[in-house]
C-alpha cells in the first residue's frame, strides 16, 4: 500500500472540542440572562484508578466550559442502601439536572439496580431502562448513552456516509455496543452485532463499511478484518506494557481502512463532551417542564 492510501484520522479531540465550544457560547448566553446554570453530578464509589481519571475529566470539562459539576466520592465499603439514599436524595434536588454514577460498581452493588434508582429525567448516561426503551422505539426525547451518542456525532462531523451502509458492531454490552447499533439503524444503515460466539468473524467485519470496536480486546481487528475503504471506530480503551491502545491494531487497520480513530484521541473525548451535551439537553427539557 501507498502511504498515500492511509486512512482520514477521525480527530476526536477537535470534534469534541467544536462540540464544547458550542455548548460554552449556550452557557454563556444563559449566565448573562441570569439563569440558573446545568449542574452535573458524579458519584464515584471505590478507588478504581482508571475511574478516577474519567471523573477528573468530566469534572473539569464541566468547569472549563462554565457548567455546575460535583463529584460525590464514597469509599469502596459503600453499601447499596447507602449509595441508593444518594441517589434519591439527588432525585429531589431541582438544582440537580444530571446524575452519572461511575462505573464499574464494586462487587456488591448491583448496578442494574442503581442505575433503575436514577431519576429517568436525570440519567445523563441514557442507560435507565426507561430511557433505553425510548431508544429502543426511536423517542427522540430520550437521552442517548454518551459513547455511542460521541460516535455518531463524530461520523457526522467527517460526514461518513451511513444510509444503505454495512455497519457491524464489535460488542453487545448495554453500554456501547447495543445503543450503537440501535443509532446506526436509525441513520438506516443495515446492522449487524458481532460477539464472542459469531462464527467466522474477520469474515464478517469485512462486509462492513463501518466498523464498531467495543469489546475490550487489545489489537483483535487487524488488516485482515477490514474492507478497503471502511470507517473504523474503535471503542477500546487497553493498557498494554504501560500503554494506551485500542480493540484495533491501528497501524495495519489504517492501511486498509477509509476513515479511523486513533487512540487515545478519537472515541474517548467525544465520550466526555457528549456527556456535557446531554446534561444540557436534560436542563433544556427540565426548563420546558416547569
């Protein structure tokens, strides 16, 4: 392959920070109307270190761009009455417009159980079962989970085709990899999930013209997975030997592919603006409300 067959890298860190500059200027006209502001809380339980880091982030992208943010953390020993008593506290605080709890909980807390607690108007990640039926149905007043929401806004940006497209996504967790190919539906692309069981799978990513990655294996789709020309998205966050890398091995994959993420910098930031994205539009509708 010529160099000059390389993949357009799908800059996450610029798209996300076009998406922030957008949300900082509707900010800004609301604190000179003297309106109240959205205010994001994150409750992170546990000493989880990768979590740690998210939550450092989303705090101060908040800040930078002049939304409220709070972190609420609780020691790993939290039990889940405890950790349900914030969550119905934060229920009842109008002043509170949006509520992630970090995840992965520890061991003992069931997180369907905390996430179903969540105020379905204030689940800022969309992963209420409320909010997923919404989803499911095609509501638009649900708020989307934020990784897939990213994406999407990402293939917007560069304007990767989506209708009558291949679209297989890596991954079926309720997270990523389910939400992801419910919005690639709705853009009308033809939708496949692979999983740990899909038989012959490097022969089913190659039918894709977008490739989804969500499933936490370092460098699994190589050249070989990828139809020349396809857009690949990469979900995967991996340390490996002190490293950052993705579910895709990135230096073959952009040989062959049309469009790519790299990581870090492509999924990752689109995560945290889209969160941002999503407590405002959760304001937006609690102000319609009152």
């Amino acid at each position: 392959m010529t160099p000059s067959a390389t993949a357009t890298i799908l800059d996450g860190k610029l798209t996300s920070q076009n998406l922030l500059d957008s949300l900082s200027v509707e900010l800004g006209a609301l604190t000179a109307q003297g309106a109240p502001l959205p205010k994001l809380v994150v409750v992170l339980v546990g000493d989880d270190p990768a979590s740690q880091v998210y939550v450092n982030k989303k705090a101060k992208t908040a800040q930078k761009i002049g939304m409220l943010s709070q972190l609420l953390t609780y020691p790993q020993a939290t039990s889940q009455a405890e950790l349900l008593a914030v969550i119905a506290q934060l229920n009842q605080d109008a002043s509170v417009h949006g509520i992630l709890v970090q995840l992965p909980l520890p061991k003992h807390i069931n997180t369907l159980d905390v996430i179903t607690a969540i105020d379905p108007k204030k689940d800022v990640d969309g992963l209420h079962p409320l909010n997923m039926g919404l989803l499911m149905s095609g509501d638009p007043s649900a708020c989307k989970p934020c990784t897939p929401a990213g994406v999407m806004t990402l293939l917007n940006a560069y304007q990767v085709p989506l209708a009558g497209k291949n679209a297989v996504v890596l991954g079926r967790s309720n997270i990523v990899g389910k939400p992801m190919g419910l919005l690639l539906l709705q853009e009308n692309a033809t939708v496949t999930y692979c999983h740990s069981k899909t038989a012959d799978l490097p022969a089913v990513c190659r039918q894709a013209d977008i490739l989804v990655a969500a499933v936490g294996v370092p460098n699994l789709v190589t050249a070989d997975f990828i139809k020349p020309g396809a857009a690949v998205i990469d979900v995967g966050i991996n340390r490996l030997e002190g490293k950052l890398v993705g579910d895709v091995d990135f230096a073959s994959a952009a040989q062959k592919a049309g469009f790519i993420t790299p990581v870090p910098g492509g999924v990752g930031p689109m995560t945290i603006a889209t969160l941002m994205a999503n407590t405002l539009f959760l304001y937006r509708q609690a102000q319609s409300r009152h």
